[in-house]
C-alpha cells in the first residue's frame, strides 16, 4: 500500500488544483484497504484513512487501479464493465478520473 500511495501522491504533486471545487474520494483497493484523496482549497491531499463526509467511494483492485492511473483502462469502460464500482455520485467519480489524467 506503501508504494501505491507514493505513486498517487506524485500524481497529485503533479496536478494544478488552484481553482478546482472541493473533492473528496474515497479509493477502496480490494484487499488492500482504503486511501482518500481530497481536493480542498487548491491542494490535493491523499492519506491512507477512510474518508467519512466523501462526495464518493470507488472500489477496484489494484491491478486494475495502476492501470487507470496509468491511463491504459478507461475510468468509464472500468465501470460498465464492473472492475470499478462507485458508492456515492458517479459525477464525481468522473471529475476525480479526469483529475488524474
């Protein structure tokens, strides 16, 4: 989980957020555990803790995670076909996508 969030937060570290709306996200890594990652006041934090007051919680696995973030499996493919599940507003999980590409 170590090396997973390392890799989200060099993402993040990446990404102008400066003007973005407030978004929190929940990633739930099937048999790893969650990690959030929150738009909030033109930063992007990510810490490995459950996100309770969350806009919305993804599920997916972790080969299937690096894939997304890698830009090699379509966040909406992902959904239609089931790898990837969406607890909450599914807009949301799709600004949080097109965050991270």
């Amino acid at each position: 989980m170590k090396e997973l969030l390392s890799k989200v937060r060099e993402i993040a570290s990446k990404i102008d957020a400066a003007g973005k709306p407030f978004l929190a996200v929940q990633i739930n890594i099937q048999g790893e555990g969650p990690f959030y990652v929150e738009v909030k006041d033109g930063k992007i934090n990510v810490e490995p803790y459950e996100y309770n007051d969350r806009n919305c919680a993804i599920t997916i696995s972790k080969d299937d995670f690096y894939k997304l973030i890698a830009g090699k499996l379509d966040p909406v493919k992902a959904f239609m076909t089931g790898k990837l599940k969406v607890d909450g507003d599914v807009g949301k999980a799709l600004d949080f996508s097109r965050l991270i590409k």
